[in-house]
C-alpha cells in the first residue's frame, strides 16, 4: 500500500531511498548513503550530512527557506511538506519527486 502526501518542492528529479527519521542532531551520524532524510525543524548541522542524502523531506518550512536553498545548491532534492497524515516511519521507503511536490511512502 502507497500513501502519498503534498508539499513544496526543490529539485527536478525524484530519487528514492529509505526514510531516516532525524529527532535531533544526535540522530544525524546514522545517515547512509543515500537515505531521504526526513526532519521536523533541521538546524545548520544537517548541512553537513548533504553529500550522503538522496533527499530531504521537511516538516516545516517553505521552498524559500534556508535548508531549501542549500539543499537546491547542493542538488539534494527536498520537499516541504505542508502537512503528514500519518506518522513516516524509519526505513520506510520514499519516492520524492519535487517537481510536482509529492512524495510516495510505502507503507507495509
């Protein structure tokens, strides 16, 4: 079963990889490779954990934020959730596609 939800997008490609659930910085050295990393409020340090990720899924913010645009200069597709219906669960796995802002979430 497929959930999909809606929100602002950053990137033209989608890409697909497992959900990492980041709760707070603590939580970034368990990024992998190509991981979507999915954060409530992200602070800077996330910046540095760029080059590992497939993508970023927001919980808060805008297409203008400051994650957004590093993550564009960095060609990390990103996505700005406007809302989740549902909890997204790690290792769950994500397609993204930020050209038309939707993410998919494969739900067991």
């Amino acid at each position: 079963m497929t959930r999909v939800e809606f929100g602002e997008g950053v990137g033209r490609a989608p890409v697909a990889g497992p959900a990492r659930v980041l709760h707070t910085r603590a939580d970034y050295p368990s990024l992998h490779d190509g991981d979507i990393a999915v954060v409530g409020t992200p602070d800077t340090e996330l910046v540095l954990w760029l080059d590992r990720l497939a993508g970023i899924v927001c919980l808060t913010g805008t297409a203008e934020s400051h994650l957004a645009m590093l993550a564009a200069e960095a060609d990390v597709p990103c996505l700005m959730l406007r809302s989740v219906g549902e909890e997204i669960v790690d290792g769950c796995q994500l397609v993204l596609d930020p050209a038309v802002g939707e993410l998919r979430i494969a739900q067991a």
